[in-house]
C-alpha cells in the first residue's frame, strides 16, 4: 500500500490536542494543500481564515454554541439531545491550537463541494503532518455572525466549513469501517 493510502486509511477525528502550537508554515502548508483540492471550472473561489488566539477561539466558542441552538431551534429541529452539550462550559474546538474557518466566493460555482474538496485534502494533508483534524460542525451559524465576518474579512463570502488542527494528544487510532457497499456495477 501506498503513503497516500495510508495516510486516508489512518486519518481520524481528533477531539483532544496537546498545548503544542503549529507554526504558521505548517498551518500554511496545510492550507495550500486545500487550496489544491478540485473545485468546479477551476474558479479558486475557496478562502481561509486562521485564528490562533486562545481567548478569541474560545469566543468563537461560546458564540458558535448560542448560534448554532437558535439555528436549529429556528429551523424545528428538536435539538434536545444536543443542548447538554451546547449549554455547557465544552469549548467545540477541543483544545485546538488552530482553527482555520473555510469560505466560499460568490465566483464559485460548486461552493460546497469545493470548500468540502479543500477541507478533505486539508484533513489528509494535517495527517501526513503528524497532526490531527476534526470538521466541527457546531461552528456552521458562526457566518451569520457580524462580528466574526468583520474579524474574518470574509465580507460577501460564505462559511462553509470550519477546521481544528493541532497535535493529537493521543496516539491517532482510524475510525473502524465496515465493508464498502457498492450497489452496483454497470458495464
């Protein structure tokens, strides 16, 4: 088997990070590796944006809790089972000591699929860095937020995706899988 296999074969999510910062040029090369992924007519409409602040993730934090429940909440969802978690002091980034939120251009013209591409890669890519990753979707209703689209200067773009990167506390186990099903095959 190949490093590339490999490397997608072991990838998991990562919910517990040491106090380890990642420099900026491997934040950077992580990024450019999503910023690699296809995406639809070569538009190149993915955007990104980094905070590395500790108190300022834990802001986003707590605000991206109280959003994404009125969210939800907004949309009929029954989010009984959820509100233990978001009512609590848990900050949704783990620990991380590096969020990088993806964004979309209004040029884009598949912008969940790029943004999804860009994350994917970015996850792998994290990976065969030594470093763990985890899609945290609890973080969606944050571009609704005008405060974070000021500080993110993601003006005119929309939120698609958010990523925590860092260095896993723990040794990455991949997630077990079942058999692939494939329902059919034509030809």
């Amino acid at each position: 088997m190949n490093d590339t296999l490999k490397t997608i074969y072991n990838r998991s999510s990562v919910r517990a990070y040491n106090d380890e910062k990642v420099s900026e040029d491997v934040i950077k090369e992580v990024i450019n590796a999503g910023f690699h992924a296809a995406c639809g007519l070569n538009a190149q409409a993915t955007r990104f944006a980094v905070v590395t602040d500790k108190k300022k993730i834990k802001e986003y934090s707590d605000k991206g809790k109280k959003l994404f429940i009125q969210m939800m909440e907004a949309s009929g969802n029954d989010i009984s089972g959820l509100k233990t978690i978001l009512d609590s002091n848990d900050n949704i980034f783990y620990g991380a000591p590096a969020v990088i939120f993806v964004f979309t251009a209004p040029n884009a013209l598949t912008p969940v699929e790029d943004a999804s591409l860009a994350i994917g890669n970015m996850m792998i890519a994290a990976r065969s860095l030594g470093l763990g990753t985890c899609w945290i979707g609890f973080a969606a209703a944050l571009g609704s937020d005008p405060d974070f689209v000021k500080e993110t200067r993601s003006e005119g773009l929309a939120h698609r995706g958010t990523l925590i990167v860092g260095y896993p506390k723990n040794e990455q186990n991949p997630t077990p899988r079942g058999e692939v099903k494939i329902l059919n095959w034509i030809g």
